[in-house]
C-alpha cells in the first residue's frame, strides 16, 4: 500500500521537535556559564535581566541551538548532536537533524502565493526566487509581505524551520542599507552577513519598525493629524434648527432613527465625489458634531453657530487620538464597539465606495510623503516616480492583507493607469 503523505509529515514534525529537545538539553553539557551569558548578550545585546515576550524567546531559541557556539570548540549544539550522537539515530532522524542543521536565516519578501501549498519568496540577500513549501503560511502570508525566517532543506523541499518575524515594507529598504553598510564595515557580503546574523537581524527590524511607528502619524487630506472629535450642543428650538440646516449645501440629510436627524457634512463647490468632513446628529434636545481633526471641528462649529447660533448653546469639545484609541483597546483586550451595527455585506461595499472616492481624488492630493507635492507633480521626475509606486505598492500590500481578513480589497489598476504606471 502506498505510504500515508499527512501521516509521514506528521511523524517527521514529531520527530523535528524530538530532536530538537534533544539537542537543548545537550547545552548543560557543551556550554558554560559564560557561553550562556554570552549568547543572551549577542541576542538581546544586554546582560541585564529582560523582559522577552513569546516570540523574543522562541527567535533566542532558533539562534541558540542552530548558530551560537561554544567557546571550547566553536560547535553549536547541532553539531555537536550530530556529532555525539548520530551513530545511534535512525537514518530518517539524521537526514531531518542533518536538514536542521544546515538551515539557515533569511529575510525573505513574498512574491507570489499558492494557497494551500506553499509560497514563492525572493531572498533579500541573494536575489534568488525559491519556493517554500508550507501551507499556513499560504494562508497567512500576501504579497508584498516581508519576513525574518529560516529556511531548512529536506527531501529536496525547502520549509520553514521558525515561524518568523515580520519586516514592515516601509523599512524594507532602510533594513537592507543597513545591513549593506554594517557587512561593509566586518567585510562581508550581504549573504554572508545575513547568514551569520541571525541574532542582529531581529533586533534591527524591531528597532527600525518602533521608530517608523513612533514617526507614523495618520493626517487627513489637509495634513492635520487624524483624531476623533466631537463638539456637543443643547439645542433650544429643534424645529427651527433642522430647518435652517435642510438649507445648507454643505449638509446632506441621512436616513436616522425615528425621533433623530442625521447629516452629512461635505465638501463643496466641485464635481464629482465630494470629501466628507463630518456628521451632525441631533435629537432628545442635543445636537453632535463629528469629525475627524481638530481643524474640521473648529470649521464645523463655525459653519453651524454661523447659520443657527442663537438656536444652539454649546456645552463642550472632546478630543481623542488614535493612539489613545489602541492604548484603550489593548487595555481592555477588545475593540471599540460600534453603537449601531450595519449589516456586514453594506458596510463592505460603503466601505469600497469610500476608498473609491478617495482614491479618486488622491492623485491630485498634497501628500506629505511627497513633500507636499501631489502625485500627478511628483511621477514627472524619476525619483518622484519611484515614491508614487512605493506608495501605491504599500496601499496595495494593505488591501492583500485586508482581503485575507475577509474585506473587499481595492483595485488600484484604475489608478495606476491615471499616472502612467501601468505594469510596474
């Protein structure tokens, strides 16, 4: 009968972690004191008491036993499994021990998926395209993802031996400067930089994606920072009120619940799609405003106390960040839940609707990104051109990664082909 496929991967994934037990449990052995406290200063570059969560521990683990050696015999712990005790394994057990250890790290970027069997990736280091095996991470992994893994060699397949850490794609470029200029200093080439550093490699795209976090600041097409604020209002003659704003061209009426009113606030004066800046909702004897910066909130008070001042009393302004908004959510473990849910296929497609809209107008938007410049200007020289399609790039890996979530993801093909970057 032929041979069970899932039952032998099985077996050689129970027998991996085997061995791999196995060969930790020979560092009491082969490695001292100071070996220890040396490999956790290479690894968390402190000889300080840490801190490390999960995958900090399992990252110190892969590089421990696969790369770090001793200072006796300059041998890691597989090899000197092998060594000592290879006689003795089965010959499945030294081909799977033999594959672990010559594994080795990569930071790869995925190129193209197929779900269900594996994953083509380009090695940052070689240039070279290979193709891993691995079904979950056809599952999770989009293009344009970049990841810090291993990678090992068995029955003529690449796999990955670690489940790996990301690289954000806006640091990608700034990550591999950095290991060109620090391979220069030592005298080594990228691959052999990357192959022997295993244990700097995470910590430097950690490093490099905390400060691109710490710099991210979402703005609206202004350029003012995002935030979520709402001014509040007793209203004294509500009738009144909604009839003076049913005349504003800035405000569009919107379906509400019985006994509340619900508005719109757009822009005005153009064709085609307008921005929304906010929504005024008003009922029980108050009236709020939303919107999203502190810019538009002033803006939005203003347009209001202008056309129905003496029939409003404001009572106060409330502003919050988007990084007060995770600090709450990491707090309490859960997101922000929405007052009144809209069914699930709607907002999908409302959604689809917003991004078309804005990317609509996006080409002729200032971005910061582009020091101030709009697309259509920035695309006219080389080195604009290349930041309009690392943009657009980036937009595109965020809507792979939505659509893997179950969202709509946008098509930017319509865009490319507004500033003649169809095909790159």
């Amino acid at each position: 009968m032929p041979k069970n496929p899932d039952a032998n991967a099985a077996n050689d994934q129970e027998t991996r972690r085997r061995l791999c037990d196995d060969v930790i449990a020979g560092l009491e052995r082969w490695h001292t004191d100071s070996d220890k406290r040396r490999a956790k200063r290479y690894y968390f570059e402190t000889s300080a008491k840490i801190e490390a969560d999960e995958s900090e521990i399992n990252g110190f683990l892969q590089w421990y036993v696969h790369d770090f050696r001793d200072a006796a015999t300059g041998r890691t712990l597989m090899e000197h499994h092998l060594e000592t005790h290879g006689a003795q394994l089965t010959p499945r057990e030294r081909e799977i021990l033999q594959a672990l250890r010559d594994s080795y790290p990569g930071v790869f970027e995925t190129e193209a998926v197929e779900e269900g069997r594996g994953i083509h990736l380009r090695d940052l280091a070689t240039g070279d395209t290979i193709f891993v095996h691995d079904i979950t991470a056809s599952r999770e992994l989009v293009r344009g993802d970049c990841i810090l893994s291993r990678i090992e060699d068995l029955d003529g397949k690449l796999r990955f031996v670690s489940d790996g850490f990301s690289l954000p794609p806006a640091v990608r470029d700034e990550f591999l400067k950095l290991i060109d200029k620090e391979a220069r200093a030592l005298g080594q080439t990228r691959v052999e930089y990357v192959r022997r550093s295993g244990n700097r490699l995470y910590r430097k795209i950690r490093n490099l994606s905390d400060k691109w976090l710490q710099k991210l600041q979402v703005v609206n097409r202004e350029g003012d920072a995002v935030e979520f604020c709402r001014a509040d209002y007793s209203v004294l003659d509500e009738a009144a009120l909604l009839g003076k704003l049913r005349l504003l061209a800035e405000l569009m009426e919107e379906p509400g619940k019985p006994g509340e009113a619900h508005f719109a606030w757009l822009e005005t004066a153009i064709e085609g799609p307008r921005a929304v800046y906010g929504h005024v909702q008003i009922g029980g004897g108050h009236l709020r405003l939303e919107a999203q910066s502190r810019t538009r909130l002033q803006l939005g008070r203003g347009l209001l106390e202008a056309h129905a001042g003496r029939l409003l009393k404001h009572q106060d302004d409330a502003y919050q960040s988007l990084d007060e908004i995770k600090r709450q959510m990491a707090a309490s473990g859960e997101p922000v839940k929405r007052d009144k849910p809209i069914p699930a296929e709607l907002e999908r497609e409302l959604i689809l609707q917003m991004k078309a809209n804005h990317y609509a107008r996006w080409p002729d938007d200032p971005l910061p990104a582009l020091g101030g410049k709009t697309a259509r200007q920035a695309v006219k020289t080389q080195s604009g051109r290349k930041a309009v399609l690392d943009l657009i790039r980036d937009m595109e890996h965020h809507e792979a990664r939505g659509a893997k979530e179950g969202d709509l993801a946008f098509d930017f093909t319509p865009l490319r082909k507004t500033l003649g970057l169809e095909g790159e």
